[in-house]
C-alpha cells in the first residue's frame, strides 16, 4: 500500500484513540508492532472479501502490493476497492494487543586524554556496539545512537547546574552559561551493531532511543576517572569540567586525592 495513501491518527476523541508520546524506548516496538499486527489482520480480513468478490476459493487467493489476485491469473480487485464497497468490514481493533518489555544491551569504549597543565579533557575515540534487535531503519537508529552518546558526553564533561548557595537562585540558566554538547565533542565514533531479535513483539526490535546516553555516561566517567588514577585521584565525581579536573589534579598532588568526590553520609535519616 503507498504510503501517501495512508494516513496515521495516534489520538482522536472522536474515536476513543488514546495516543502516548514518543517516549522510554518503546516508539518501534509499540507503534511498530500494533502497526504490523493490525495490516495483517486486514489483510486476512480482505482475503475472505477477495474470494468472494473474485468467486474463488480463499486458499486459491494472493496478497501482493496493495491487491488480490487469483494464482496464476490476472484476475485481482484492489484492496482499496475491497474497503469502498464494504464500510467497516475491514476495521480492525487491537487496544487489547499487548507488546512485551525489551531489554536492548551493548558494549562502548571510550579512549580520553587529559591535559594536566589545564585540566581540559579530550575524547579521542568513541566505539559503540548496540543490540537493539532486528533494525527498522538503519539511519534513524544511527542517529539515535550519535545524538545519545553526545548527549552523555556533555553531561560528563560539561552540564552542571550552579545555584547561588544563599538565595537558590539559578546561576546559569541559558546557554550563554550552561553547555550545549556539539557534535565534535565526540572525536572518531565508530558505531557498530550486533543485532539479536526479541521474541517479545513481532517486530523483534528493541528500544534504542535512551541506549547511547545509558552507555557513553559510565563509560566516558569511567574512562575519565582511569586517567586520573595515574595522577594520584582515587575519587572524583562528575562534572569533569576543566575546572574540576584541574583542581583534582593539584589536590592530588598536595596530598589530597578525594577532594571533587561528593561527601560521603555518615548515617541515614
């Protein structure tokens, strides 16, 4: 069926349709699934009204681009056709369907290099090997994948939220004062992809959108906190702004190898 002759409605009060929002992972394998459940419902659907229509025996009946036909003739009526003449018999209704929870995984690795004079770190290469089950569309996932771990990347080395410590006040609350991650901030990103299908839905896709950022944070930080060990810090928390990347270094070397990691509690309220 061409796609200019469909049209998707996520929310209508008119017909009691309930749309989420694109949201935890799940915009594929929900939409996707019910999407591919209801199509082959129709199509089951039309093959009774095709064999009927055709005067032939269902089993004698094929689906192919959009049309009917009876094996091995020309003889086919369309299913557009099919939907004109019969209002209603082809409507479908899956707000039962279920899909299940997928659990998408990968591996990322992260070389950085710090700067001990400044404190400024440098992602200086970036691998990613994602399994987000069977792949849709390639590039959407791809861009996932870059858009997430950048995101990530600035959250480590950049994104922190300054408040003025008598009045609460917000210090820096545009981006004339807070970071915005560019692309170049993660130098030489090779993404790679090891696909293992799910069983939970009948795409066999898993989530991809949060995939990127779950996994460059720990790896980045970790990588981060690798390099530093060298100079003597055993502890540092995020952000690794050059600021406090630098002021760990010097606290190390005066004998204090804890001093950017967060307080420990003493006890529990």
């Amino acid at each position: 069926v061409p796609m200019e002759s469909i049209r998707l409605r996520t929310a209508d009060p008119d017909m009691q349709l309930v749309g989420n929002p694109t949201g935890g992972s799940r915009s594929l394998l929900g939409v996707g699934s019910v999407l591919l459940m209801a199509s082959q419902e129709v199509v089951r659907k039309g093959l009774a009204l095709a064999a009927e229509e055709l005067e032939a025996a269902p089993a004698d009946v094929e689906f192919l681009e959009g049309r009917y036909r009876i094996k091995g003739t020309d003889r086919e009526v369309a299913l557009a056709a099919l939907a004109s003449k019969h209002p209603g018999r082809l409507d479908v209704d899956l707000k039962e369907k279920k899909v299940g929870t997928t659990f998408p995984n990968g591996c990322h690795i992260a070389e950085v290099e710090i700067e001990v004079e400044t404190g400024s770190a440098e992602i200086v290469r970036y691998v990613a090997c994602d399994d987000a089950g069977n792949i849709i569309n390639h590039q959407i996932v791809e861009g996932q994948m870059q858009g997430g771990i950048t995101q990530g990347a600035g959250h480590i080395f950049g994104e922190q939220a300054i408040y003025d410590p008598d009045s609460g006040q917000l210090l820096n609350g545009s981006f004339m004062d807070y970071p915005m991650p560019r692309a170049l901030l993660v130098n030489n990103l090779t993404l790679l992809d090891h696909p293992v299908p799910t069983q939970t839905n009948p795409l066999g896709a898993k989530g991809v959108g949060e995939a990127g950022v779950t996994g460059s944070m720990p790896c980045l930080m970790n990588a981060v906190l690798d390099a530093l060990r060298s100079a003597g810090v055993t502890h540092f928390d995020m952000p690794a702004t050059p600021q406090r990347v630098w002021r760990a270094l010097r606290a190390a070397k005066a004998g204090d190898p804890r001093a950017l990691a967060v307080a420990e509690l003493s006890g529990h309220s």
